[in-house]
C-alpha cells in the first residue's frame, strides 16, 4: 500500500505568465484507501507545488467550495475518492462555463449576482416583530420546500449545464431552484418580487431540460425539478382565473 | 472601472463553449438527438398541412401518398412522436404536485393518470377520424 502512487493531472494557469490554462502532472502517494481528490491536491500544495491555487474549505461536502471537473464531471473534490479511479490518471480543471481566475479557482461574481437577484431570503409584506413569538411551521410545510433547502451553492449544476455554458445570461439550475425554495416557504411572501427574474425569458424558459445539473447535484436537490415546476406554475398564474395571486 | 483599476484587477481566461460540447458526455449527446428529433416531426407536419390544402378539391380528386418512402418516414415520425410524448408524460410526474386532502399524490399515480389520459384520448381522436372516413 505504501508504494502506491497515482497520478494527478491539473490545471495550471498564472494570469500574468500563461496565455492559456495549461494540464501540469504530479505523481504522488495513494497510501489511504479513504484519500479524496481534495487530499491530493493539499499533498500537492504540502509537498511538492505550494503555489497551486483552489478553494476548499470544510472536506466534508457541506461548504460547497471545493468544486471542480474531476476527470470531466463536475464533482466537490472532497467526495470524489481516489479509490474510484486508480490506478488511471485523474485530470482536475477548474468548473466548465466559468472565467478562470488561477489554476483551479474559477470567478463566481457571476453566480453570486444571480443569486442576490432571486433575493434568497424570507420576504414579508410586514415583519413581523420578535416579541410576537416563533413563526411555526408544519412538517408538511417544511416537507414542500426540504429538498431544494439543501443546496450548498457549489455550483456543480451550473458547470454541468450546457445552456449557461452557451448563454451565461441563464439565471441558472441552483438560483432557480433557491427561489423556488423560498416560494414554497409558508413563512414568504415575496413570490411577486422574484416573479420577473424567474419568470423572465433568461429565467426558467431558457431552460431546455437537459437535466445534468440534477446528475451531478451532490445534495439531490433536484434544480430541473424545481426548474420545471416553476414553468407550470408560472403558466397556471397567467392562465387560470385569480391565478395572479400572492 | 477606472484604468488603474482595469490594469490591477487580475486577468481572467474567459470560459468559450467548445463546438464539440455534446460529444462529451453521453447525456449531453442524447439531449441533443432528443432536441433534434422534433425537425423531422415539423416536416411531417408541414407535409400533412400540404396534403390538407391538396384535399380540397374533395375526394374524387385526392389520391394520399402512398409510397414506400413516405410510409417509411411517417413510420420513423411516429416513433420520433412516441418518444417525445413518453419523455413527456413521464416528467409530469416529476413537475405536477398535487395534494389531496393535504398530502401530495404519488407521482406514479400522476404518470399513470398522464398515460390514461392519452390513452383514452388516442382512442376517441382514432374513433373520430374512423367515424368521419366512412
């Protein structure tokens, strides 16, 4: 076990030096069969190249930061086991559809203004004072919106999704599904502020259901779902009688 | 932004969508022939409002086409159809929530209510047609 080694194929790009991301091999030690992608990139960073850049945070796949293509999906390098390649190479690149900062790192202003955008937040008409107790919910309540509650913003669904990657005007598999999680919630009431960005032609109806970005969603929220319920819903407030309710 | 600004903000490599994109995953591919099978579909169609317009003298002057080749593109359509509307019934399933008496229905029951649905409706439009050529 000791002398087993793999090797790790990534990307490497230095805006002030490289004209283009470019792959950089590094064979290490596979001496843990628990060893995760995430694990080699740190042995990297430790041992061999400290200069390699990526983002990680918690190892634990609930942070959402470590994302990246592991040998061409979209995966959390902290749950993509080593085990599950070897003894083949793995290729690690940044996020498709994405502007490459350096090495691994990719931009997320984008992702991050679409998500301010559906405002993923609680929305009442009137707050209510914190005197006036806990505003209480049903199982069944909590049970309409849990599944799309999950997602971590890992942005695997939007390197996944072949419609941002041709139009990154699309508002997108993860923010879709977050509104619709807060549209869901007994306790919001902020449907009608969000309705022009969801309802909008970059919004749900850009979507052309590939359905990738449920594939590879780590949490199983389930973006299409969500993204296919909001294009009924959308259609069953214009078209029904009082559907254009709050 | 200003220029000092521009000169020190750090220079990204922009993402570019290789033309090859679909070829990369084989979900990828079939999303597109699933896309791509609504072309022949729409040239049926457009065929069968030229048939239309060609009935119009009555039926002593309508012969339908009737060759192998066409027999065998309305053949490919209808499969092309079938799948379409299977792909389509069974993501209702998945998009309908509805509640009965404050819990949800299964969405197996949606899906086999869908398919009912088209069922009974395949047989009252097949009914229809028969009914009006006799």
């Amino acid at each position: 076990m000791a002398d087993k080694r793999i090797t790790i194929q990534t990307t490497r790009y230095d805006p002030d030096k490289d004209e283009k991301p470019r792959l950089q091999s590094y064979e290490i030690p596979f001496y843990d069969d628990s060893m995760v992608v995430l694990d080699a990139l740190n042995y990297i960073k430790s041992n061999v190249d400290g200069s390699l850049s990526y983002r990680w945070s918690c190892r634990m796949g609930i942070c959402g930061s470590c994302g990246m293509m592991v040998n061409g999906t979209p995966k959390l390098s902290c749950s993509a086991f080593l085990r599950d390649y070897w003894p083949r190479p793995i290729v690690v690149e940044p996020l498709n559809n994405f502007p490459v900062i350096r090495d691994l790192v990719i931009d997320m202003d984008d992702f991050m203004q679409k998500l301010k955008s559906i405002r993923p937040w609680i929305i009442r008409k009137q707050e209510i004072p914190l005197g006036a107790g806990a505003h209480y919910q049903t199982n069944e309540q909590i049970d309409d919106f849990r599944q799309f509650s999950e997602c971590i913003n890992c942005m695997l669904c939007y390197a996944a999704c072949p419609v941002y990657g041709l139009n990154n005007e699309f508002l997108g598999p993860a923010a879709i599904a977050l509104a619709r999680r807060y549209n869901l919630d007994s306790r919001d009431q902020g449907l009608k502020q969000r309705l022009p960005v969801i309802a909008d032609n970059e919004g749900v109806w850009e979507c052309s259901f590939v359905g990738e970005c449920s594939v590879v969603c780590p949490k199983g929220v389930d973006p299409a779902k969500a993204i296919q319920q909001t294009k009924l819903d959308t259609t069953m407030r214009f078209i029904l009688p009082y559907g254009n309710r709050d | 932004m200003t220029t000092e600004a521009q000169a020190a903000a750090p220079r990204e490599h922009p993402w570019r969508m290789p033309a090859n994109w679909w070829t990369r995953n084989r979900r990828y591919f079939l999303y597109v022939v699933r896309e791509f099978t609504v072309v022949p579909i729409a040239a049926w169609l457009l065929w069968m409002l030229l048939e239309i317009k060609r009935a119009d003298g009555g039926p002593a002057h309508y012969y339908p086409p009737s060759s192998t080749a066409f027999v065998v593109f309305s053949v490919i359509v209808l499969l092309f159809s079938l799948y379409h509307s299977f792909t389509f019934l069974s993501l209702a399933g998945v998009i309908i929530h509805v509640k009965v008496l404050d819990r949800p229905v299964p969405s197996r029951l949606i899906v086999l209510s869908q398919f009912a649905l088209w069922a009974v409706a395949s047989v009252v439009v097949g009914f229809v047609l028969i009914w009006f050529a006799r």
